[in-house]
C-alpha cells in the first residue's frame, strides 16, 4: 500500500491532480507518482486532467518519461491534458528538453480550467 | 575563503545511496550560497547521472558499486561519477529534441546535465561521467 502522491479535485467534468511531492525525482517515487496518474485515466476514465505542479521544486528526466506516457494515454482515450502552475527552473527544463510543445501548459489552474 | 571540500566514497547500486550523495553536494553548495539556479542544476544533473550509473551502467547489480569523488570550494564544483558496467557510446544515444523522439519517454538526462552544467565529460569507455558546474552570477 504506498501513500497518495497526489491531491485530487474534481472541478466540474475537469479533474485536478495536484502533485503533493517537493521533489519528483527517485525512481521509486517515481514509480508510484506515474502509477497513480495512470490510475486516473486506466481505472477512473477520467478524460480531463489538469497536472497542478504548484508543489514541485525538482522534476528528473525519468519523470518527464511519466508524463510523456501520461499524455499518451489521455490522448489515446480522447480526453485532454494540461499542466499548470510550473515553476521557471522547471519550466526551464520543459524547454530544454522541448517538451513545452508537445504538452499544453498553462501558467496557473484558473487559466487550465478555463475553456476546458 | 573557505577551504575546498574533497571527498569520495563508494556507494552501493541502489538510488537511495545515491539520493543521499547528492543531499550532501547540494547541502554544501547551500551553505557556500551558491546561486540557486546552480544549486537546482547540479541536484538535477547529479540525480541523473548517478540513476544513469546505478540503472543503466551497474543494472541495478549488488555486487557493483559507484564510486563518486567531488571537490567542491567557491568558485566551482566538480563530480566525478564512476560505475562498473561496460560504459556505452555517449553519441549512440539519440537527440530526445528530434521531431520522431519528441515522445519518446526516456533519453533526455544528458541533454539536461549539459544544459545545466558548465562541463560534462564521459571517459573513452563511458563509464566514468565528469561534471563541472561553476558558480553562476544567480542572474541567468
């Protein structure tokens, strides 16, 4: 049984995940943080996500890898994805890694929410 | 000016080894107040270096160990990280950034120590990984 790693809302049809960790980064964790993301799509049928990254100070590639894989399964199951609320270090390595196009990010949660 | 930092140790192939490694170069690069851009850089660039070595130069192996070796003082730090597997071809592996890579879900941690390091370096084998991160003005 492994603790949850995300905080869950649900704002009309639109699902908030907000990430509880400071730090995205061991494996393990990593693990665990991508299984319960999976869960909301694999297991809820959740079709509208928001990613809330308010809390996240550190993220490593093996996370962005989560994402990616996140992406893909909401797209697969016609559904939408946006992350939100990155912090510029963070949002630094999106670019570096050029991942800000492929992902729709917005800058806090009402703009993600709005016309979702 | 404080005296420079020296170290090595040996850890196990085991990422929480590894986590505890790279707690004690950041905590350092914190007390000598090094800008935190730099700070969030090398935690970065040594969390994916070190799960490099322990993954995918040791496989995960007991019996294989890291061998890590820092010298830290105000201007600069350097982190030589160091595994028992059989190195690999550092330009073998793809550009992550490439249009048919974009959503591939693994290869970027190079990408990301380079960005933010100053210098990276593999030896000829590539099992031996050499960071270097100077002190940034903490206005980048």
């Amino acid at each position: 049984m492994s603790t949850r790693r995300l905080d869950i809302e649900e704002i009309g049809d639109v699902t908030v995940a907000k990430f509880i960790d400071k730090k995205i980064l061991d494996e393990t964790n990593i693990q665990i943080i991508g299984n319960q993301m999976f869960g909301l799509v694999d297991e809820d049928g959740r079709k509208k996500v928001v990613l809330d990254f308010t809390n996240v100070e550190y993220l490593s590639s093996a996370a962005l890898g989560k994402l990616i894989t996140m992406d893909k399964k909401v797209k697969a199951a016609k559904g939408k994805l946006r992350l939100c609320a990155i912090r510029p270090e963070i949002y630094e390595v999106f670019e570096i890694t050029r991942l800000n196009k492929i992902f729709d990010i917005k800058t806090n949660q009402e703009q993600a929410l709005e016309g979702f | 000016m404080p005296t420079p930092e020296q170290f090595e140790v040996t850890i196990p192939s085991d990422t929480a080894a590894g986590q505890a490694v790279q707690e004690r170069i950041v905590n350092r690069l914190e007390e000598l107040s090094f800008p935190a851009r730099d700070v969030f850089g090398m935690r970065l660039a040594l969390e994916e270096a070190l799960v490099n070595a322990i993954k995918h130069g040791n496989g995960m192996d007991p019996d294989k160990s890291v061998h890590v070796s820092c010298r830290i003082d105000d201007a600069m730090v350097r982190v030589e990280i160091e595994d028992e597997g059989p190195g690999f071809d550092v330009s073998d592996v793809p550009d992550p950034t490439a249009e048919e890579n974009l959503e591939r879900p693994c290869g970027r941690g190079i990408m990301l120590m380079r960005a933010f390091m100053t210098r990276i370096e593999y030896n000829s084998k590539g099992n031996r990984l050499t960071l270097e991160k100077a002190r940034g003005t903490g206005d980048e």
